[in-house]
C-alpha cells in the first residue's frame, strides 16, 4: 500500500504578511548554516519572547499534533518545524481560524535548526512518523539523525519527555539503535508514559497509519 499524497503538493496559498510575521518563521538552509548567530535561539524567548516552557514538533507537516496540544494547552509554547512550506501555510491557517496564541510553525531544515536549541530549554520534543528513505532525493531528510537526537538530548530540560512514534517497524530499530549515543535520555516502559498510547492526541499520520491497520510504535524517552 502506498504511504499517499506527499505534503509539498497541498493547494494552498502562502499566509499573509500579518499572519506569516504571527505564526511563520523561515529559516533559509544556506543562511542557517553560513550564519547561524543571525538567528534567534530556538527558545520561548527566541521564538515567543516570553519565558513559558517550549515544546517542539520536529517534522510536523499541517502542524495537526501541535495545533491540537496548544489549543489543549495555552500555558505552554508549541513550535511546529518542518522543511516543507505547504503543510505549514496550511498550519498557519488552522492557527489563525483557532486565534492560537501559543503556537508558531518554523520552516527549516531540523539538522540545521536544531543546532540553535539551547540546553535544558524544552519540556518536550516529538518526532511522530518521520518518513522513510522513500526515494533518493529524501535521503538528506532522514529525522532519525543523530545531530538532531544530540541537539534534543541537550536542549531538554532534566525531566522533559521525546516522543517518537512509527509505523515503520525497520525505522524503529533504527532509533532503538541508536539510543546508547544518547545516553542522558532514558527510555521508559510503557506504564511510566506519560500519556497513555490511547489517550495520545494523534497526528495526522497516526491516524492514517491507525485506519489503515499499520502497527502503531511509540518510544517515550526521559531526560536526566
Ligand atoms: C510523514 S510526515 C509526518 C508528519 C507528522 N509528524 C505526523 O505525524 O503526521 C514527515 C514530515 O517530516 C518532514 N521532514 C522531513 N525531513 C525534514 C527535515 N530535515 N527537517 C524538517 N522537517 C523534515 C517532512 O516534510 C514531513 O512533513
């Protein structure tokens, strides 16, 4: 069965000024890697300018996950990242219709942007369904790295949660892998979750994969 339509080909147009200076930033790769010191900290001070705790939504397509944890969570920040402009214009909207003020969409690469996560910074971090290597020009776009891993161990604060999540049962060996280069995050047994695998708000993919009968897999790491 095939894994769908990708997401860069959404009709959607771009967001206005007014509600891309609100809810989009763009992090052009180029800039990001020649000059990363002219970015702001991938922080709440960076991002929202305020000092509540920041989650983070690595690969989040049409931000489903975040909108829905933010509307759910006003006290808490949510960036939605993704390399990908579609699913965030069509991300933007959905916050705008939510008037969500607690939510902005970051587009980036995650290998580069992750590098301006500043330690002990992020309650919580989420890698939900990466894509598999699915043809050649994706093969750069793989989540399951390690810089990003390293950036999100370091950029958790002592007790902040990862999330991963696939349907993929190879994809999740990988990640399975390579948890002991990662060693200040801990993988917990499934009865110290901190939310339950039925009680979790569900991304857009996990729903698809869900309704499609595919295997749900979940790790959910803690931070020491
Ligand atoms: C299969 S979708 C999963 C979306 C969402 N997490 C969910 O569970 O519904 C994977 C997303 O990762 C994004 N992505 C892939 N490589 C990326 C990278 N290097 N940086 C940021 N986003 C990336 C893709 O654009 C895509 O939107």
């Amino acid at each position: 069965m095939g894994r769908g339509r990708y997401p860069a080909r959404l009709k959607v147009a771009p967001p206005p000024p007014d509600l891309a200076a609100r809810y989009l930033r763009v992090w052009p790769a180029r800039e990001l890697y020649n000059h990363p010191d002219a970015f702001p900290p991938l922080s709440a001070p960076g991002i929202f300018g305020n000092a509540r705790p920041l989650e983070l939504d690595i690969g989040c397509a049409t931000g489903d996950l975040v909108l829905a944890l933010a509307a759910a969570r006003p006290e808490v920040n949510f960036v939605g990242l993704d390399i990908v402009a579609k699913p965030l214009w069509r991300a933007v909207e959905r916050a705008t219709a939510a008037q969500l003020g607690n939510v902005c969409f970051l587009q980036a690469d995650a290998r580069l942007a992750c590098r301006q996560i500043p330690a002990a910074t992020l309650q919580s971090a989420y890698i939900h369904f990466p894509a598999p290597l699915l043809r050649n020009r994706q093969r750069n776009q793989l989540l399951i790295a390690l810089p990003i891993l390293h950036a999100v161990e370091c950029g958790l604060v002592v007790g902040g949660r990862l999330s991963f999540m696939s349907d993929q049962p190879a994809l999740y060996e990988q990640f399975l892998t390579l948890l002991p280069a990662i060693p200040r995050l801990r993988l917990l047994p499934p009865e110290e979750w901190s939310v339950s695998l039925s009680d979790l708000i569900k991304s857009h993919y996990h729903r698809r994969w869900e309704a499609r009968g595919r295997p749900i897999l979940r790790a959910e790491l803690v931070a020491r």
